[in-house]
C-alpha cells in the first residue's frame, strides 16, 4: 500500500510522524507532502527519516516528473492529517495555490481526511459545509476526537489516536462497506470472579477481537457501544465504552443496552466457573480449596428478550468444535457463530470458522482478528439484509 501523507500547519502535525512509523510496521510505503504552514511544527528531516523518503514542500522545485500529479499517480491513498479548517476549505472550493492543493485536486484515488482543530472551528457552519460537500464528492472523513485541546480546554477537535487511523486507511483502502447507520452492541475481554478481596478466577483472554470489532464498526460508521472486561490491549478512545469486572455486572449492562442494538456481537469471555462462596478476608492457609458452581449463562437469559434482533457468538472449542457450536447456536438462539481454538488467545491472528443458522460451515484461513472482524461483519450485514420480520 503507497500512502501518500499530507501535513497541514496544525500543532497536532507532530502526532502524524507517530502514524508514519505505523504505517510502515504495516508495510506500507510512505511519502510526505507538507504544507509551508507545517513546517512551523515538525521538520522535514523528520519525515524523511522516517519514510525514508523524500520530502515533498515546495510547488516549483526543478526536479523529474509534475510533483502534484506523479505524487497522486504513485499513491493508493492520499490522507490528509491533520487537516486544518483551512485545507477543508481549500478542497471544498477547488483552490489550488500549493502543491498539497494541486495534488488535492488532481488526485484520482481515495482520499482520507482527519481534521484537528479547536471545537469552535469544527462546529463553524461554513466548516461543517465543507466537510459536507466533500462527504458528497466521495471523500471520507475521520472525525476528530474529544479530548483536551490546544487551549487546554476539552472539547471535539482533538487529532484522533494514530492506531485508529491506521484502521480507518485500512477500511477505506480495502473498500470496505459502510454498516448503513446498523447499532452494533459489542462484548469483549474477560471477567472476573472473586476468590477474596485479592484473588479471582479467570480467563487468559486479551480482549483484542472485542476491540477489533469495535474499531470495524466505528471506521466503517455504524454506531456502536461496547462492553468491556479486563483487557490487555488498547480500547479506542472515541467509542461509547462500559467497564465492567463480573458476569453479574457484564449481564446488567447487557440487559440495559440490548433494546438498543440492531446485533449483539458477544465476543467477551466469560468465566464458566464462579466460586461458591466469596471468602471475606484474604486467605494465608496452606492449601486454598475452592468449590466452584456453573455461571450464569449471559446468552440464554438475553434470549429470553431477542425479538428480531441479531445475536453473535464466540465458540472457542478445542474438540467436538461444530458439534459444541451447533448445541450453542440452538440452545442460546444464534444467528451466527464464529468457531475458533484456544491457540487464538492473546495472537494477533487467528483461524477460525463460521457457523450460519441454516447449518452451513465457512471455513476461513489465518487471518489478522482486524480482517476476522471486517468478515464477521460482513456476515451481519448480509444477514440483516434479509427480511428479520421488520415492517
């Protein structure tokens, strides 16, 4: 993947070396073009090292080739961040008075734009306008983040997190398809039950296959909440997130947000075990026994209020694998299933099946759990494209 990256004059400019350095851990290639306004906040001796390439700055630069169209030529994506107020304007209106607006307009591939601003700019009705009008062009947006701004006041405007860019490169490069507004309820990491005031019973879970499916739904823009246990990955900054500890306390945030959803996506783990008894004290005995009773099953009391909702689950099974994923399927009422292996747990990647409602099995090679996410997705849409009984 060329990634063509344009670096406007915002004092978020900095944080896009943090992407570059992502971009090429993925193997992408990346060249810079900076804006003289850019300059003021990181240097091109910075991007060079970083890109190993060379720096692009200047429109009338005696060199091989027309810079504003072999740079939009050579790219896969073109991606502006941070973009300014000022750039926004620029594209929307078709000024092209630098060689990051040129290349703006000449460029013929998908383009990315990730404002950074102060919130009063965002809202501006003339900015909003702009964005709009682009929108309508076919040019896709990542919106800022809440968070502390330059001012040091908290507001909307804030450069996003760089590791959800990446994945909003990676969806609009792989043309992946928006989720058309769907609501996305989403579990992830483990739960935890208590031994004492100090141990618990637990699951070596990471969360991340939560967490990618969250990141999928949000840079696919479809609304989304989660609902999350411990973890021991990065959950994204710009999502409506519940924390919780416990299956009690992951099922009542269940049953709060259910109505809500279009599809709930169970990818959390939870404890099949609890202890019969909490002791009050921590325990310095010299053996520690503990009787352990089944958990309630969080699925099977959320059926009980499914309506025509849409239901995923995880079935992580290292024998009798379709046999325990179809008894799951039937017995908690699922729509889909996503078979895997407890070699899966805390990997990057993963191999895994899927198992529809009508009984047949896809059967997927390796994959990172960002493209695992991407498919499971994938999987609702077209189930929820279906007719579910709505009017």
């Amino acid at each position: 993947m060329n990634v063509l990256l344009g670096i406007t004059g915002s004092i978020a400019a900095y944080k896009s070396l943090e992407l570059a350095r992502l971009l090429r851990r993925h193997g992408a290639e990346v060249r810079f073009i900076l804006t003289k306004s850019a300059l003021n906040f990181i240097t091109p001796l910075s991007c060079q090292t970083l890109s190993n390439n060379e720096v692009y700055f200047d429109q009338f630069v005696l060199s091989k080739g027309i810079k504003h169209l072999t740079l939009g030529e050579w790219s896969d994506i073109f991606v502006i961040a941070p973009a300014t107020a000022n750039v926004i304007g620029k594209a929307a209106c078709g000024i092209a008075d630098d060689l990051l607006s040129t290349t703006m307009i000449s460029c013929q591939k998908s383009m990315l734009f990730v404002p950074a601003m102060d919130q009063g700019m965002w809202d501006n009705r003339v900015v909003q306008e702009n964005v709009a009008t682009l929108k309508k062009n076919g040019v896709h947006f990542l919106e800022p983040s809440v968070g502390t701004l330059a001012t040091g006041k908290t507001g909307r405007g804030r450069f996003p997190e760089a590791s959800i860019i990446l994945k909003k490169i990676l969806t609009v490069h792989e043309k992946r398809g928006g989720l058309a507004g769907k609501r996305f309820l989403v579990t992830g990491g483990r739960t935890e039950e208590d031994l004492d005031p100090v141990r618990v019973v637990t699951n070596r879970s990471s969360g991340l296959m939560g967490a990618e499916l969250v990141k999928a739904v949000y840079c696919r823009e479809g609304r989304v909440k989660g609902i999350f246990g411990e973890v021991a990955c990065l959950l994204p900054e710009d999502v409506e997130l519940t924390r919780v500890r416990t299956s009690v306390e992951m099922l009542r945030a269940l049953k709060r947000d259910f109505d809500w959803c279009d599809c709930l996506i169970m990818a959390a783990a939870i404890g099949d075990y609890k202890p019969r008894r909490k002791n009050v004290t921590k325990k310095h005995d010299k053996a520690y026994k503990v009787d352990l009773e089944k958990n309630v099953d969080l699925l099977k009391e959320l059926a009980k209020q499914k309506g025509d909702k849409l239901v995923v689950g995880f079935s992580l099974e290292d024998k009798n694998v379709l046999a325990r994923a179809r008894d799951k399927m039937r017995e908690k009422n699922l729509d889909i299933v996503v078979l895997n292996s407890s070699a899966a747990i805390g990997q990057d990647s993963i191999k895994a099946s899927i198992l529809r409602q009508k009984g047949n099995v896809v059967s997927l090679d390796e994959q990172t759990k960002w493209q695992l996410a991407n498919r499971v997705l994938d999987e609702c849409m077209a189930e929820l494209g279906r007719y579910r009984g709505r009017h």
